[in-house]
C-alpha cells in the first residue's frame, strides 16, 4: 500500500441526523469534508467576550482589546501592575516599548523617589527604620545585626553599630534608640552614648512601641507581652509587667488613643489592652485568618493588616465599646507593613506593603488608590518623616526615600 493510500481522506457520507459542527457554528471551520453537519448559510462569528471587571481600587475599568493597527503591528499591552523582573535585575533585553510590563519604580502620580541609599548587605532584610524627632540622622537595622545612622542632609553612612544578633524590629522615643534582638531589647541613648539591655523576653523580638512611660516588646512564643517602665539607676528600663493572653507571638504592637493598647499575633488573634491597668479589655478571635503582620491607628479606627491579603479597619461601636470590623479591603497579595502620612491637602493617606514587592498609597476613609511605589524585594518597614519624606526598607538591604507631594507632614497625625 502506497503512502497516499495510507492517509487518503475516507468519504464521509451526508446524514441529516448527524451532529451539527460546533466549529461552523462559530463560523471558524476549515475542514473539508466534515464528519459533522453543516447547514446552508453561515452563521456571522459571536461578538468578543466583554472585558473583564477589574476592582475598582486596584485597576479601573479599561479594555481587553488588542487589535492591530493597519499597516503595523500592535505595541505589547503593558501590564501595569506588574514592573519586569528582568529590568529590576538590569537584563531586561525587550526594551520599554517591546516589554508588556513596567520598567519604573512607581506608578502614579504626587510622589517620587529622591535616593536609594545603600549600606546593609543585600542580603539582609531591613527590620526597622526610625527618624527622631529633631535629629538630622536616620537609623535603620537589619536582619544580619547591624545598626546604620545616614546624615539626612548626604545621605551618608555617618556611624555604623553592630547590634550583636538579628535585628526583628527598631525604634525611637526620645533621645533613645532601642533594638529588638534574640531574648533581649538593647537601648542607646543618643545624646550621651549609654547603652543597657533589657533582658526577660524569650525568643526573637519583632514588635517594639512605646506608650504612657511603658516600653512594650512583643515576640515571645508563648505570646506574652513585656512591659518595662524608665527607672533611675545604670539601667532605666526594668521589667514591670507580663502581659498574658496570646498563644503565638506578637508581632505587632500600635499604642492608641484613650489609654489604650492594641496588639496582632501570629496566631490572626487581636486583643486590646488597658494601659493604666496593663488588663486585656477585649480579644478579637479571628481578627484575620493568618498572621496580623501590622497595626496602625487612624482617627478613632483602627487598621489591621495580615498575610491574608486583606486590611481590616475596626471601630469602638455600641454602649461596650467593643470593637468590630466595619469594613475589609482585600488585595490577592499578602499585606506587610503599614504607616500614616498626610498629603499636601493634608488628608490621610495610608501606606501598605504587600508580598510582591510593592506598597500602595491608598486615601483614606475611602481606599482609593493613588499610586503604588516598587521595590527589589518585599517591603518589611515603612517610615514617614518630615516635609513629605517617606522611607521605605526592602528585603534586599536596600532604604529607598520618596517624597510626597510638597506639604506632605509625618505620620504622627494619624493616631491623634
């Protein structure tokens, strides 16, 4: 048998019972013969599906269509959430126009980025960013223990400071700079160069805030909260209390308003806290449904955000005072960080960062989003300072500055 004998095409007789082609009825058929039944007159291809719908805080609504122009080819859709992971590495070889995702740092507009400043390793991820008040030195420490102070005129490494561990959170208050390390808080007094160590936390402090002339670090396994008050002696701060209730440790701790102290487990639990009584007033079970990642008061509200994907704003309702969730935004990314600034009109703007190395700017009460800042790794701290400045540390060992639109003012007004 010849090789045309082999693959002849086999008659296919006329049937009117048989099948109708579901290819002819989209008018896209090209076999002949067809095994299926085609009718007289073609019938005219179906419409394009419709866009699809996209979240109103995330994309707007904008078209799916990508015909070509006559005479040319098409530009590639940009993909404007997503910024090329070539590029961030510097071998993206498609070009701008060709690469259907961003090649910039931002997207948006009222913000831009002023310096990168390099001084961790790049693979250290940055804990902890803090800017006291009044000084001309920024500070920020890392996962590999390492302390950097930047002159925030050069942005200059002006000192360096080894911690002496991992480094899972870091703070000011005052003329004090305090470090959360493995099984212990370590304080620097940057006026005259005291330093002194709080000993009585077990396991990897991640959470440090600072409320009515308490000390509070979270992180201990069994969940418990440690509360040191400033006492005279070479050592001021001394173990005051434990605050008992979390099974998992707390990883983020936010000092509010009315006496009050909110703090996240790893567990999802929240649960506020009387500061004057160091009494727990209230738990929320099921705050989130993984770990509470940040906290942050605004106004009366109180904002949560967890590896969920989802920011939850709480507020004090009924005679009780109790707190419950008023309102969900959900993103498909794990939330971070969060902080507070206000914009050149002074209005609240929230910033928060999520697992895919980007943090949204998001006005408030409305979450209307005005703009999303991008990075080489996940964003662990974020940090407003003066005059709009905003700083932000990557996983990557790297502190970027933005700037807010002129006008912009610290975070400090979000929790009045």
């Amino acid at each position: 048998m010849s090789i045309h004998e082999q693959i002849r095409v086999p008659h296919v007789k006329p049937s009117s019972s048989r099948s109708v082609c579901r290819f002819w009825q989209q008018g896209i058929c090209n076999r002949n013969p067809c095994k299926f039944a085609h009718g007289g007159e073609l019938p005219p291809r179906p419409p394009p599906p419709p866009p699809r719908s996209s979240h109103v805080y995330l994309r707007g609504s904008r078209s799916e269509s990508q015909s070509k122009p006559v005479g040319g080819s098409a530009a590639p859709k940009k993909h404007e959430e997503k910024v090329c992971r070539d590029w961030k590495s510097g071998n993206c070889s498609r070009g701008d126009d060709k690469c259907r995702f961003l090649h910039s740092w931002s997207r948006g507009e009222g913000f831009s980025m002023l310096a990168r400043l390099e001084g961790h390793s790049n693979t250290a991820v940055v804990s902890g960013i803090a800017l006291p008040s009044g000084s001309d030195k920024l500070f920020t420490g890392s996962s590999d223990g390492v302390v950097q102070a930047w002159d925030c005129t050069s942005g200059k490494i002006v000192g360096t400071l080894n911690a002496g561990g991992k480094i899972g959170c870091l703070i000011t208050e005052g003329e004090w700079l305090f470090v959360g390390l493995p099984n212990v808080v370590k304080a620097w007094n940057l006026q005259t160069g005291v330093d002194c160590s709080l000993t009585g936390p077990t396991g990897q402090v991640y959470a440090l805030e600072v409320g009515m002339g308490f000390l509070f670090a979270g992180g201990s396994p069994d969940g418990v909260i440690l509360a040191t008050g400033e006492q005279q002696g070479s050592n001021p701060f001394q173990p005051a209390a434990a605050l008992n209730g979390h099974t998992s440790a707390v990883i983020s701790i936010e000092v509010g308003g009315g006496g009050k102290l909110f703090s996240g487990s790893m567990d999802g639990t929240i649960k506020v806290w009387d500061i004057k009584t160091l009494q727990c007033i209230q738990t929320i079970e099921k705050g989130h449904d993984s770990a509470v990642m940040s906290l942050l008061c605004y106004s009366d509200f109180l904002l949560s955000c967890s590896l969920d994907q989802k920011i939850k704003v709480w507020a004090a309702t009924g005679e009780d005072g109790r707190f419950e969730a008023v309102y969900t935004h959900e993103e498909g990314h794990g939330a971070i960080s969060m902080c507070g600034v206000e914009d050149m009109d002074g209005k609240p703007v929230l910033l928060c960062s999520w697992n895919d190395d980007s943090v949204g700017l998001y006005e408030l009460p409305s979450f209307a989003e005005k703009g999303r800042m991008y990075a080489k790794g996940e964003v662990r701290s974020i940090k407003g300072g003066p005059g709009g400045l905003v700083f932000t540390g990557d996983a990557t060992g790297l502190v970027t500055v933005w700037k807010l639109a002129a006008g912009a003012t610290s975070g400090a007004a979000m929790a009045e």
